[in-house]
C-alpha cells in the first residue's frame, strides 16, 4: 500500500504506469481487508499499519527505478505468501493467502512486462 | 507457401551454408569462450528476492535490515519490534545459526514472528547465506551506518 502511494505520489510516473500503480493498491487494500477479516474470525485481532514505512527513496530516479523497486517487492511479497502457507493450520487462511499470492505473481508478472523483461521467467517459485 | 522441390533445395543449400558458416567461425576462433559460472553469493542474490518482501539489506521493513546481520546477536537492531522468543533466543548470527535457522525459523525459535516455512534446500540455503555475508562485507551494499 504504502510502497504504491509513494510510486504514484512521485511524480516520476507516466499516466499509463501510475494508473497501474494505483490499480494494484487498491488490490492490497483489498488484501489488507481480506486479512483482517480472517484474523477476526480466529479470534485475533490484527495488527495496525506502521505509522512509517522507510523506503529508498534517494534511489529512485526514474520510472524504471520505481518499477524495479515494486517487482522486487512483489516478487518478495510472493515468496513470503509461499512460506507462510505451509504454516497455517486454518483452511480459511490458507486459501485467503493463497489468493493473495496469485495476486501478487500477477503484479509481479505485469510490472517485468512494463520492464521489457520476460513476465513469467520461470516455473515453480517459491 | 507453397513446397516445391526448388524451395526444397535452396533451403537445403541455405542450411548447408550456415553449417559451413558455424565451422568456419569455430575454426577460426582462437580461443573457445570461457564460460563464467555464477559464485555462490551471485546465486544466493537470486534465492534472496524471495525475502524482498519483507527484509532490505539496509533498512528496516515488516523484517530487520540485513547489513550489520553476521554477528549480530538476534533481537538486537534498535527501535525494531522483535517477538520475546527471538530477543530472549541468545542466538548470534553466523554461518551456522543462520543455516540452521533458516532450514526452519519456527522450530529454532517458536514464537518468531517471521512466518516463513524456510528454505529447505540445503545448496540454496548455502548460497543465500554466502550473499547475506558477502553484502555485510561490501562497503557498496552494507557501508558505514547501514
């Protein structure tokens, strides 16, 4: 969230690629949302937004570097959903997580498309 | 298109001459080309976009940064939030905590908040760790301050 709020606030953005960027906030509002429903129906409740995210900012120069920057976390993002499936013991979680996982390979997938890269490079990730 | 036998025999000649082309450059070639093969932390840099989600290696994220990591005694970076098992674990981080710690994060400290199942191939694992001590000794990635 916060990460795609700085990317559209930089102003180093076209329209098309802030538009996207947008666009895929409002999907982790959507997971944020998700998330904490489920953590309310185990009995939780869940944990509050940090009231500051620190993030490179001296490095990104460019709408390259924004895009990079939001695939590696994307990338990331998939990964930690991939690890941390394994863990949960409630059915529910899991598939709320594995939702959000096939969200975050497609941001991941789009944004190295934006890239020139080759959207899907392998097969398997984890 | 239509295949006709001439179609047929100037692909044949067009193969026969890019064959005899490939020959002539290998045979011209001096040297063959040396093939450069990843080092471990190059690997491991790759097996480390997984953790991007939630660590950097100079800052703080959902996770502690990474430079200052190797010899740091877990639960130790100021001002970020720890779980009491991972700051009471006494654990310092090396070679061999860090893989024994990432093979599987929840058995070796119950109770951290990094929930992540692990890694759980051993070469992976090593290669990670190779980039994590690499970039804690490259002044480029983990300078003073970091």
């Amino acid at each position: 969230m916060a990460a795609y709020q700085l990317g559209a606030e930089s102003g180093l953005l076209t329209p098309g690629v802030r538009a996207l960027a947008i666009t895929f906030q409002g999907h982790h509002k959507e997971h944020i949302d998700a998330l904490a429903a489920a953590v309310r129906t185990l009995g939780g409740e869940p944990s509050q937004a940090k009231a500051e995210y620190i993030f490179p900012v001296s490095k990104l120069k460019a709408e390259r570097d924004v895009l990079e920057f939001a695939a590696s976390l994307e990338r990331g993002a998939m990964s930690a959903y991939a690890g941390a499936i394994p863990l949960f013991q409630d059915s529910a979680l899991a598939a709320a997580a594995a939702s959000i996982l096939a969200d975050e390979s497609m941001h991941w997938a789009v944004l190295r498309g934006a890239l020139g890269q080759d959207p899907v490079p392998g097969a398997l990730f984890s | 298109m239509t295949v006709s036998p001439g179609t047929l025999g100037a692909v044949a000649v067009a193969a026969v001459g890019a064959v005899a082309l490939g020959l002539a450059a290998i045979v011209g070639s001096p040297e063959p080309a040396a093939i450069v093969l990843p080092t471990a932390a190059e690997r491991g840099e790759q097996v480390y976009a997984r953790c991007m989600g939630c660590h950097s290696l100079d800052y703080d994220r959902t996770g502690p940064r990474h430079c200052g990591l190797v010899g740091r005694l877990a639960g130790s970076v100021a001002d970020f939030v720890y779980s009491e098992e991972m700051k009471q674990s006494g654990i310092t981080w090396d070679v061999e905590s860090l893989d024994r710690f990432l093979a599987d994060p929840a058995g070796v400290v119950p109770g951290t908040l990094m929930t992540y199942a692990g890694v759980a191939d051993e070469g992976e694992r090593g290669d990670l760790i190779a980039f994590l001590v690499a970039s804690n000794a490259d002044p480029e990635r983990c300078g003073e301050g970091q």
